[in-house]
C-alpha cells in the first residue's frame, strides 16, 4: 500500500492540547532536576572543604552532627552527605560529571560506595549507559565480589595466626608468632599502656637515679616492650585473669585543693594519685559527677581530718536527670549516654539538685568545662550554650535567606558558570535492554577481569 503526500493530512492527528501541555510539563523536570544535580555537586564540595578546613569544630563532634543541627537533615542522610563528598574529592571525574548534570546523585552515592580511582572510568560509563536501578544491581554485585576476597583474606589472617615460645641455648626465652589485625591491635595497645605505666614510675626516679648513679641508660624501645610484657604477664596472674570490677577497674584519683575546684584560676593542687598534674578544669568536670571523699590537711601537710565517700549525684535523681534530659542536651548532639554537669558547679555553691543539673556527653562535658565553652539556664530556665567567644548557640538555627525566584536564581547562576543544561541532560543510554549484572561484573570488576 502507497501513500501519497495528499493523503498525510488526513493520517497525521494534531497533538492535543492536554498531552503537549503534559510533555512541557515533563521537559521542565527533567531540565530543574538537571539543576538540582548540578547545585548538588557543587553543595558537596563546600561540604568536603568546610570539612577538610574543619569548620564543624565548634563543639561538634563531626561535619555530619554539625549539618544535622545547621541545616536539618537527618542524621543519617548527613553521615552521607559527608561521606560522599570525601570521596568525591578523589573522584574527579565522578564530580565533574555530577557538577554537568550528567549524573544523579542517588548514581554518584551508589558508585563512590565502591569506585576507586582506577575503577572510576568504568564505573562512570555504567552511570551514563544505565538507570539508577542498574547502577544499585551492579554495585551490590560488586560489593559481594569485595566481601569474598575480603572473606577469603581474613581466613587466610585467621588460618595463619601463630605464636612460638621456646627457650634458646642461653636460658632465654624466644617468641615469634603472627596474630589477626584486630589481636594484634589489642596487643598493641595492652602494651602501650603497660609501658606508659611502666615509666612513669622510672621518670619520677630518674633524677634521684641519675645523680646517684650517672651511667643509668634509659632502655631501648624494644627493651621497654619487653618489660612492659612481663608486666602484663605479672598483672594477668595476680588477678587470675580476671580484670575485676569495673567501678575499680577504671577509677581515677585526682587531687584538688577546695580553692582550686571552686575556681580554676585560684593557686593550688590539682594533680592524678600517680602525681601527674591534670588542669583543674579537668578536676571541675571529674567532679561533677563522681565519688569524692573531703580531707582537710594542717599547715605542715598532715591529714587531720576525712569524711566520708559520697556521691556528687545520688542514683535517684541520676535516673530522673535521664528520664528528663534523654540525651546530650549540647546543640545539634543526641549521644544518650551522659554525665550530669552542675550547672552552678557545687564548689561554688551551686546545689545538686534536678533544676541545677545538664545531662552532657563525655565530649561536650569536657567542652564546658576546658575547651571555653559555657551553659546556663536563663530566666525562663531554658538552657543557653555559648561558644568561647560568646557567641550563642541556638538549638535550631535561623534558615538562610532564599531568594524570591529560587528556580531562576539556580539557572541564572549555572549559566554564568558555562552550563547547558537541558531535558536530555541526565537521560542514561539504556535502550530497554535486559540488565545481565553477572556479565557486567565479570567485565568491569579488576578481580574478575584479573582472573579472566
């Protein structure tokens, strides 16, 4: 069957008028969300210098808790704010792509999880070829191939672990061995603080040593390991392995004139048992919840007097404390494990009482007490923070001025940038094609391409 040119006006049907206005209304999507990507990228590399320039140490404990509390996302969305714009500051051309509109961020989110810069390439043009769906089979693909030969390493770790003790020729003892990342990291450690214990007690006699005996050597690093695994040994079986109770097992003794807790620029005391002297901030915030025992001294140093243990907060209003404040009440922190500060400090006559007492994390405690940071109950008996400078921090901060036309405020500022963005900027190449993920790891994974 032939068709004339006469006969094309009566094939050919006008649009309608409701379907045109439906695809103009699509075109504009696609080119705002085009927008948007662009406006993305470009938001998370100010995020990745604010973070890099450490903008966030205001109190915070990271540059994901500060955007939660500056700019309101949830917590976990800006944990992944942050992360994806690390790693994007190693993935040049991924940003580029995403700064072009080329790319989705819910792309760029599920290829940095996995891309490394020599993989990047590859995993870009699966961006550009694929949907947002595709891009999430293949990298939950390539993951699984990571955890195998993470799997397989951590077996041959374990398999390999060993640890060879005998005695040489001279009545010496020998060890060799090879522990797993995480044991040998326990070690490590273990030994550290054996030796940090070790010699302090050596450096408090060293001037007495020295001047007694002035051929005395400080031993060698390897000679301090050795003696600081004797000590761990001889700690391990005085108490029969057992590490003993926790209230003793991590108590810390501090020293501190009443003068000196009352006010930290007062001349005193304030010093650990073991006679290292600790700032007497640091005394003020120990206190603040912990057991204390009074002593008074006579002039020539002499004990006259001990009270009793006590407690700064007794457990019942502890519990009440929590049940009130449920977490850290410093700006933008929701850590739910906390000690409770004296707002009016009790060296200074402040009360222990519940209106007197702020539930803060170990961090932010620390923060009021040395780091400058202040807080107090105003007169309608909300809380106050202030930063070392003076400046208040509120709990929710004021929102940043939008303006009148955000829409052409965003095109106009990506056209002085040179961008061309349009309603096939962010359109992927896929032409309906079945997905085979097994053939598409099998040629972009390094792993299987090696072993191919």
């Amino acid at each position: 069957m032939q068709t004339h040119p006469s006969d094309l006006s009566t094939t050919l049907q006008p649009t309608p008028p409701r379907t045109a206005e439906l695809d103009r209304l699509g075109d504009e999507i696609a080119e705002l969300s085009a927008h948007l990507e662009a406006a993305t990228a470009r938001l998370l590399a100010l995020i990745r210098e604010f973070d890099t320039r450490g903008g966030w140490n205001i109190g915070f404990r990271s540059c994901a808790a500060w955007l939660a509390w500056r700019v309101g996302l949830e917590p976990g969305a800006a944990r992944e704010r942050v992360r994806v714009a690390r790693a994007l500051g190693a993935l040049p051309a991924l940003a580029e792509a995403l700064a072009r509109g080329e790319l989705s961020y819910a792309k760029v989110r599920a290829i940095t999880r996995v891309a490394t810069p020599e993989t990047a390439a590859r995993l870009l043009a699966v961006g550009r070829a694929g949907t947002a769906v595709h891009v999430e089979r293949i990298v939950r693909a390539w993951r699984r191939v990571d955890r195998l030969a993470e799997a397989r390493e951590a077996a041959r770790q374990d398999a390999g672990r060993a640890l060879h003790v005998y005695q040489d020729e001279d009545g010496t003892v020998v060890l060799r061995g090879r522990l797993t990342p995480e044991v040998g990291a326990l070690l490590l450690r273990a030994l550290d603080a054996a030796r940090e214990t070790l010699y302090q007690r050596r450096r408090a006699n060293e001037a007495v040593l020295a001047a007694t005996d002035p051929a005395v050597e400080t031993p060698t690093r390897p000679q301090q390991q050795a003696d600081a695994l004797a000590l761990l040994a001889e700690t391990a079986l005085h108490h029969e392995l057992d590490p003993g109770p926790p209230g003793e097992r991590y108590q810390v003794v501090v020293h501190v004139d009443a003068a000196v807790l009352a006010d930290p620029a007062q001349p005193g005391q304030s010093v650990l048992e073991e006679g290292g002297h600790v700032p007497a901030g640091t005394s003020q915030r120990l206190a603040c919840d912990a057991s204390r025992v009074v002593m008074r001294h006579a002039e020539d140093g002499r004990v006259v007097e001990v009270g009793v243990r006590t407690r700064t907060i007794p457990p019942a209003l502890r519990r009440a404390l929590q049940n009130r404040d449920r977490s850290c009440r410093f700006p933008g922190c929701h850590v739910r494990v906390g000690e409770g500060h004296h707002v009016c400090h009790w060296a200074q006559g402040g009360p222990t009482t519940l209106s007197n007492l702020v539930l803060l994390c170990r961090r932010h405690h620390r923060a009021v007490h040395e780091k400058g940071y202040q807080v107090a109950r105003g007169p309608d008996g909300a809380l106050e923070f202030r930063r070392p400078n003076g400046w208040l921090l509120p709990d929710v901060p004021l929102p940043a001025a939008v303006p009148a036309d955000p829409v052409g405020a965003l095109e106009a500022q990506h056209a002085a940038q040179g961008l061309r963005l349009h309603v096939r900027t962010t359109c992927p190449g896929w032409l309906g094609e079945r997905l085979d993920v097994g053939w598409a790891i099998g040629v972009l994974h390094p792993l299987a391409t090696r072993n191919a």
